[in-house]
C-alpha cells in the first residue's frame, strides 16, 4: 500500500485477513510509527504502545498508546503518554511491579545519539477506556542503556530489565559496533536498578528473556552483525548468563520478540534475513538526520550492518528451548525495504519490530511496523502455527 492508503486504514477497526486471522492498522495522528509493545491489562484489555512522530531520532517522537477492549472490534483512541521537546522518545516497555503499579519505561536520545540516551519511568493509569501517564522520572543507570524486551522475576525476586547499551567513544559518533547486552536488576520493585553485563555479548542487543521449567531461563538477541539471532542461557534462575551464541534463524539487525507457548513451544516472531541473504546496506540507522555530526563512526568493536530488508514477518517455532527452529510461517512479506526511514515516500516497506502475546484461549496476538507508517495488529486463531485454524 502507499502511504496515503495506509492513513485512510489507520482506523483501528479488526478486518477478516487469510485464514481465520483478524488484523488492523492502529490509529496514531503521526505520519511515523515505530516500536510497538503489548500487554494484558487487568481487565483483559490488549495495550499497544509504540513510538510515533516524524521521524525516528527527530526530538517530536513521543510516546503513544491504544487499547483493545475485551471483546472488542475496534482499537480506541490514540493517547500520548510522553511529550519532551527535545528528546527522541523511544521503545517503551509496559510493566506492573509487585505492588501492582503499572509503570512505562522507555528512552529518550538526543538526535541519533543513542549512546547519550536516557532511561525514563512514569507510572500509568487506566480508565476502563485508553491509557495515561504521570510525571516522569529518571533511572539512575549510566546514558546509553536502551530497553525493549519484556521484564522477568529472578530466582531471588528481583526484577530483570534486559537492557542492551549503546557503548559511547570518545570523540566518535554512535553507530553500534560497540553495543553489549546487560540485565538491570531492581530489588525494590524498580525504586532502583544496577547494572551487570552479559557476557561476550558485543553485538547481541534486544535480549528478550524467557523462563522456561524450573531455575532454567533462555535469552535471545538481535544480532549488530546481521547474521544469526544469538541465544545464551541461565541454569541457576537468572543469577548469571551464559555467553550469547547463534541459533539457526538469520537476522538483520532488527528487532526479534519471543515468548513461551502454553503447550512449552517457544514462539518467536522476526524477519529471517541477513547480510549473507542481501546485499542491501546503508551507512547508519540515522544516517538521514546527521547532517552537520562532523565527528566520524565510532571504530572498533564489531561490524555493524544496516539496511538489510525487515521482511518477511514470520512466526518460528522450536521444541528444543531455542536451539533451533525448523516451523516457520510468514505472517505478512513485503520487499522490506528499510534504505529510508522515511515514511511518507513509500521507499520505506519493512515489517518490523515485533511483538507476540499468547492469549487465554490459545490465540496469538502480534504488533508491528508496517512501512514506518503505522503500527500492524495481527491475531492468528488457535492452530494457525501448525498450519491450520480452529
């Protein structure tokens, strides 16, 4: 679809896709969407959240949100739950603690700086209707720590935040090669937070956490390299992390998102791409917003890839805690072009970013970016991963 079709269907309205499947373009008053995160509210309400503005690194994205009620047809309201004017604001995570505060936590970079980001946390109020947001307030970890996956209890009760950094060098400009992944751990239900690497990670960012059967834990990441989504394990509960290594799924240096199905499947939805699968490369992820940035790319570390296509978005199926995933279907294909992040050129057509929930009944609920235009929403009925519907 073009751009301009792809604003007449941001109405948040379930349309009947392909094989029992129902799907929806979420309504954002941004011409660019980006990021999104689901979660079930207390009542049985889907929350989507993402990040939306003009243009990703540009200091009007801000945060926004929508809600599904139970039952529901159609998507509510857009709110907007974040506003700085001078800051991108980007990846927001939606948590409840212990004491049962829902809390959204999300980034905020000056420009492409990612290395020079934030961590921001404000409590959130839901009235039955769309999401709000109190003031915010400033986690106390070095700049450069970035979040997207989901948080998870440790074998001692304290919170896990995955976090992966964006290491900064001096004099140079950020551009991921020198990025490791690390766990934030809270034991005051996320007052406070300190930070432990993973180890031999450079290059393995976006680590989504999965508890699986006893003290046994699994973690996959999006790989800076563009080759393989790399996993690593904790047999002792989440107290320490094994070094990431790689899976059979190619990736593109894109956003992956896992969960553990009810049947004790693991459920992972990506684009199963690579450098080795495309010769598609841009300079950097910000490259269109650097003018007047006259220092040069940080050196060292790992190869950094960009621009390899983020499609097809496809749904990956292992019965071996992730060692390897030989079911796969693809949920939506497009090009995926990703050379632009521009999103009202129509260059840009990734399917990216995903987010996968499982709901009560066994359906799997799925957001993403569609051509940077709009937030996806996806719910595949029960069977439809072992090529079916019911």
């Amino acid at each position: 679809m073009l751009p301009t079709e792809i604003a007449v269907r941001m109405d948040g309205v379930l349309q009947e896709g392909e094989n029992g499947a129902f799907e929806a373009l979420l309504p954002s008053p941004m011409v660019q969407n980006h990021a999104a995160f689901l979660a079930t509210l207390d009542d049985g309400s889907l929350a989507c959240l993402w990040f939306g503005g003009t243009l990703e690194g540009k200091s009007d994205i801000s945060i926004f949100s929508a809600v599904l009620a139970l039952g529901d047809t159609t998507w509510g309201a857009y709110s907007q739950l974040s506003n700085d004017p001078d800051r991108s604001e980007q990846n927001p995570v939606l948590w409840k603690n212990g004491h049962g505060v829902w809390q959204l936590l999300h980034t905020a970079q000056p420009a492409g700086n990612q290395d020079e980001c934030l961590l921001r946390a404000r409590e959130i109020a839901f009235d039955g209707v769309a999401l709000s947001g109190a003031e915010p307030r400033v986690i106390g970890l070095p700049l450069g720590c970035f979040i997207r996956g989901r948080f998870v209890r440790r074998k001692d009760g304290a919170w896990m935040m995955p976090i992966f950094r964006c290491v900064s060098r001096p004099g140079q400009r950020w551009n991921g090669s020198h990025d490791t992944a690390a766990v934030g751990i809270s034991h005051d239900e996320g007052a406070n937070w300190t930070l432990h690497d993973v180890p031999g990670s450079i290059g393995s960012v976006h680590m989504t956490i999965v508890p699986l059967d006893g003290e046994h834990m699994v973690a996959f990441y999006r790989r800076r390299q563009s080759d393989f989504v790399h996993r690593s394990e904790s047999l002792d509960g989440g107290m320490t992390w094994s070094a990431p290594e790689p899976t059979d799924v190619p990736n593109n240096n894109s956003s992956i998102n896992v969960i553990r199905l009810a049947d004790g499947r693991l459920a992972m939805v990506c684009n199963p791409t690579s450098a080795a699968t495309s010769d598609d490369r841009r300079v950097s992820l910000y490259d269109e917003i650097e003018a007047g940035d006259d220092r040069p790319d940080a050196s060292g570390g790992c190869n950094p890839i960009w621009g390899v296509p983020r499609a097809p978005l496809t749904l990956c199926i292992s019965d071996d805690t992730g060692l390897t995933w030989p079911l796969r279907r693809v949920v939506d294909s497009s090009s995926g072009a990703c050379l632009s992040n521009n999103s009202e050129d129509g260059r840009n057509q990734e399917l990216s970013y995903p987010y996968i929930l499982e709901g009560a009944a066994g359906e799997l609920h799925v957001a993403y970016t569609y051509f940077r235009r709009a937030i996806k929403y996806v719910r595949l009925p029960v069977g439809w991963i072992d090529g079916g519907k019911s």
